[in-house]
C-alpha cells in the first residue's frame, strides 16, 4: 500500500491540490477545517480597508471612515472618493489614513482632514510706548492733589527743607515685565521759596509697604534750578522688571505740577515676525514680515514695543525671531489686536513649518515615520507624527511609484521598472535597483510581490507558489499572508504548506493573536476563531501505468465525507466519522482523483 500526505496549495507538487479551509499548523502534520469565522462588525458600502490602532478598530467603507469598539459604529468622515483601497499608517499619537483623494490624522473618535492651508495676510503694525498711570498714593509728607491727567506736590512749612511722596500704579503689572527706560514728565513748578536745591524723582520697590519699602540702586534723577519742564528719564543700567509693587518717589522744594502717565520703553525694539492661522488643528503655512523702521537710516535705534491690528479671524499664533534667529511663538490668540511686550526669555516653542501632503496614492509605515507615494515622489514624515519639517524629507524618484513594501526594516519602492532600495538619509539618500520585475499595481505589504505572481524576499529569493497579482503580504510569527487583488486569502504555515480561505476580501491583519479579514462581499469583519470549521482537500495522484485501487483509506477523526472520481467522471461518496475507506473503485487509468469534505 502506498502512503500519501496531504499537500498544502501548490501547483508545481507532484500531486497538485486544492486546499480551502485547512489548518496545517499540527506539529504532528495532520489537517483539521481553519477556525470559524465570527463575525465582528457589519459596515454598509464597499468594503475599503479596516485596522486596528490602540483601543478601537478603524474602518473605511464606502464613502466613509468609521471608529468601532462595539455596539453601532461611530461615523468619523463621509464624502471620500472613489474605491480604492485604504492605508492605514500607526505613529506615536495618531493613526494616519489615506484613502481616496484624501488624508486624515485620527485619535479616539476624531478624524482631522489634512488640508492644504494658505497662509494669512501680513497684520498692520505700529511701534509704540507702554504707558502706565500714576494714580495710587502710598503717602509722604508733601502734599498730593490730582487734576486730569496731572498730580500737584507741594512742600509744607516745616523744620525739614523739602517733602516727599511715594506714588504707585494701578496698571502698571499690564503690560512689559522688563523695560530699559521710563520717562516722567515735570508739567510746571512755582518758585514759591527762596531755596533753589534740586528737586528729584527715584524708583522704589515694594512702594506699597512702608515698612520694607526701598530704592533702586542707580534710578535717581536730580532736576537742578531752574527745574527744566518736559521728560526726563530713568535709564538704569540693567532693565528694570515692572511690577505691582513698583513705584516712584518724589521729593520737591516747592508746588510742582507732574504727569500722572509715564512712558516705558522697550529693552530693543523686534523686527522680524510670522503669523499662522489655526484650522480644525492644523496650522498654516507662515507669512513673514518685518516691522520697517521710520527713521532716514534705515536702523532701529529706537526701542519699541510693537502693536499689531487687522490680524485674521479664527485662532492665530505670532512668532518672533529671537537673537539666536530662531522664529518662536509670541502668542496665540483669536482677537484683530496684540501688543508684544515679550522678552526673549518669555518667547514659546519655535515655529515649525508644516507642508504635508494633502493626497496620495499610497502609504506605509516606515521607520515610525508615515511614507506617502503621490506621483514620482515619496513624502517621509517626521518620526513618531505625520509633519513634515526639518526631521523629514521629501524624494523625488525617477518614475511613478506605483507599489511600496518595507522589509526588515528597510523601505522598497516599486515603479513600471522594478523594484528599489531607498536607504542612507538627508545628503546621502540614494536608491539601488533589487529587483527588474516590476510590482502589480496598487501593492503594499513587508515582501517584494512581483506581476506575474510570487514573492522576492531579498536574501532569500523568489517565492512563486501563488502566481498571481497581489494586493498585500503580511508576515507573522508563524504564519505567510498573500491577499491577491481578486481578493482570495492564502496563508502559509511554518510546515511550508499553503490553504485558501473561502470568501472574497479586501484586507487582512494579524491582531491579539488572530486572523481578522474584512470580506468585499458581505461587507463584514470576521475573526478567525480557535473553534474549526469544515475543510476541503482535492487533489490529484497522477500514476505513471495503468492501476486499480483495491482500497484507499482517510486516518482521522471526526465526521466528514471522502469521495474518489470514477472512470465516468462520477464520485464514489463515503461519509461518516474517520477513519474513511473505499474498496475496489474503478478510476481513470493514469490518475487518482480525490475529495475531502466536510470534516473539522
């Protein structure tokens, strides 16, 4: 008696069989039917591409990108074009989607449209002052009365030449933190007495406690007679940080009249800036300007604060250079007015700029960075998010890329003339040619898949079992996954033999330890389950002289059906529990056909 082994799906073996439903992972190297199938989730329209990303699955149907955890799923975007089939990309914080003629970022139950913004118009500017308002008295002995935009000091006969008083501001926390110049404005003074000492003014800190009130080293200013009318100004040494607690001590020898505003200048005066505009999370591409000096020079000698009006509506953010040259944000906002009274130190993260792209053809991931296919270019995001700035690039290849595959970590690009290599990075970014068969059209997966079918695993070389187009290749611990782009399901298990699943499917994963398919017809997703289904084995013993069969056995267990095809063209059926037996069937002379059915 001749013993024969069940094959898996293989055309080129000795004796060719049709394997569909069979689990050929027994170490012992017996069959039983492929798990069942469970049914997880049915989603109305054409079946695009499904993925799971965190803690939800992501599914594209029809026009449609839906979030699924369980119960009805959640509805994240409509109106994409065409069929196609979608790319799902995993980053850091968000799962990219490109499908159609369109690109989304998704977290949760959020999907945000990349979209290609324009850049906003250049905002109005003016240089200008701060000025603040001497309007809180924190008492002395001259005495104080206000009138308008004025106070009047006047000396008071007593034994001490001269009187004092300390004033504050009730605005002047409003605007700078650090200024390098306040001016202060002597109005009119009446020579009342004969004494013509200097009279003067001088910064104090924590002008509001009597107790642990003190002045600040280097900001006196003596007006000697006769008091000359007009500004004057404190020019400390170092910038002077403004504060509640700041203030000003007067000491006159007669009626003076004083300006209750002071003026601030700034520490210098900004003047390179951008503006972005914010849309449903995306920013814009920047516009930059400058705030243009007014003086014959062309210099900046002035030191300014500088007022902005008529920015845009919606949410903006302003960015400065600082002295490293560095465009960093100011503010961002959503009013049409901003003064920056900024420092340096109190400027934000530096402006970025973002030009991702807004459409595709094909994506992958690559070295935790999203690879998109458009044209003869591949756009490779930052690490970890889908940006486009100085940690990504973008590369212009010498066709169309029509297929992409990333293997052991290294990115491939198919184009009409074969397969590439893309490696090195930045100035030394180069490609190498792998392999002359070009890729079918539409393929994305970890293998090199070829036209006229099979696989090349560069290092291991071509695999051509399956010959025919396809769609994607999924490579697991233990298992081979080629979805051709009709749809068929094979899979390969470590004992080299292949099965087909029955159904027609447009995407496939391995996920939690399961096989999950998402099917084009019934337009649900199923996962696999450990509990098997009925298998189907035909196959064909070709015999090289004419012979008869005088028993043919089936070992096994559990119920099924074994049929052998008659000289007629007939079956012979035997049906029961395995093991299964014929006796004496009169067959073809040259082959031996046979069926297994029905059994787990």
């Amino acid at each position: 008696m001749k013993q024969v082994n069940l094959p898996g799906h293989a055309e080129n073996l000795a004796y060719p069989v049709t394997a569909l439903n069979c689990d050929w992972s027994a170490a012992d190297g017996s069959v039983k039917g492929f798990p069942d199938k469970v049914q997880q989730a049915a989603i109305a329209g054409t079946a695009r591409g499904f993925y799971y990303y965190k803690d939800r699955w992501y599914i594209v149907a029809g026009d449609k990108l839906y979030s699924w955890q369980s119960g009805s799923p959640v509805q994240l975007a409509s109106g994409i074009t065409g069929a196609d089939r979608a790319h799902f990309v995993p980053l850091a914080s968000h799962l990219v989607v490109r499908v159609g003629n369109r690109i989304y970022t998704v977290v949760g139950n959020t999907a945000t449209l990349v979209s290609a913004l324009n850049a906003p118009s250049a905002p109005s500017r003016a240089r200008v002052e701060f000025s603040f308002t001497l309007d809180t008295d924190h008492g002395g002995s001259a005495t104080y009365s206000t009138s308008g935009d004025t106070f009047t000091l006047g000396d008071v006969a007593d034994s001490e030449p001269g009187a004092h008083r300390f004033l504050g501001s009730s605005n002047i926390a409003s605007g700078p933190k650090w200024v390098s110049e306040l001016a202060v404005e002597l109005v009119s003074w009446q020579d009342t007495i004969s004494f013509r000492h200097p009279i003067s003014f001088e910064l104090w800190n924590d002008i509001n406690s009597p107790t642990n009130r003190r002045a600040i080293a280097g900001t006196l200013v003596e007006l000697p007679y006769p008091y000359p009318v007009g500004a004057h100004y404190v020019r400390p040494l170092a910038p002077i940080q403004l504060s509640s607690t700041l203030g000003f001590r007067f000491h006159i020898r007669h009626s003076t009249t004083w300006r209750r505003t002071v003026r601030a200048r700034n520490i210098f005066t900004p003047t390179h800036y951008a503006l972005t505009t914010v849309q449903s999370g995306a920013e814009s591409p920047p516009v930059y300007f400058t705030v243009t000096p007014d003086n014959s020079t062309g210099t900046l000698t002035e030191r300014y604060f500088v007022q902005f009006t008529s920015l845009p509506s919606g949410t903006w953010r302003l960015y400065r250079r600082d002295s490293a040259g560095v465009y960093r944000l100011v503010h961002e906002g959503a009013g049409s007015t901003y003064t920056d009274y900024k420092t340096d130190a109190d400027l934000g993260a530096r402006l970025i700029v973002n030009n991702p792209p807004t459409d595709g053809a094909y994506a992958i991931e690559w070295n935790r960075r999203c690879v998109i296919a458009k044209g003869s270019k591949l756009y490779i995001s930052d690490a970890g998010a889908f940006r486009f700035t100085d940690d990504s690039e973008i590369v212009d290849v010498q066709d169309e890329v029509i297929a992409l595959a990333v293997i052991r970590g290294q990115l491939y690009y198919g184009t009409e003339q074969g397969w590439y290599l893309l490696y090195g990075w930045g100035d030394t970014l180069t490609t190498a040619q792998v392999h002359a068969e070009p890729p079918p059209v539409g393929f994305v997966g970890d293998a090199l898949a070829l036209r006229t079918g099979g696989v090349y695993l560069p290092g291991v070389g071509v695999d051509d079992l399956i010959r025919k187009p396809l769609r994607k290749t999924l490579y697991a611990a233990n298992r081979v996954l080629w979805l051709t782009q009709q749809g068929e399901l094979y899979l390969r298990f470590p004992n080299g033999k292949w099965t087909l699943l029955s159904g027609e499917y447009m995407d496939a994963l391995f996920h939690g330890g399961h096989l999950w398919a998402y099917d084009s017809d019934m337009k649900e997703i199923y996962r696999f389950s450990g509990d098997p289904q009925t298998l189907l084995l035909e196959w064909t013993i070709p015999l090289e002289s004419p012979a008869q069969l005088y028993e043919a056995r089936v070992e096994g267990a559990g119920a099924g059906t074994f049929d052998i095809r008659r000289r007629d063209n007939t079956w012979k059926t035997a049906s029961g529990n395995l093991p299964l037996r014929h006796d004496r069937v009169e067959h073809p002379y040259y082959e031996l056909r046979l069926r297994l059915t029905g059994t787990q």
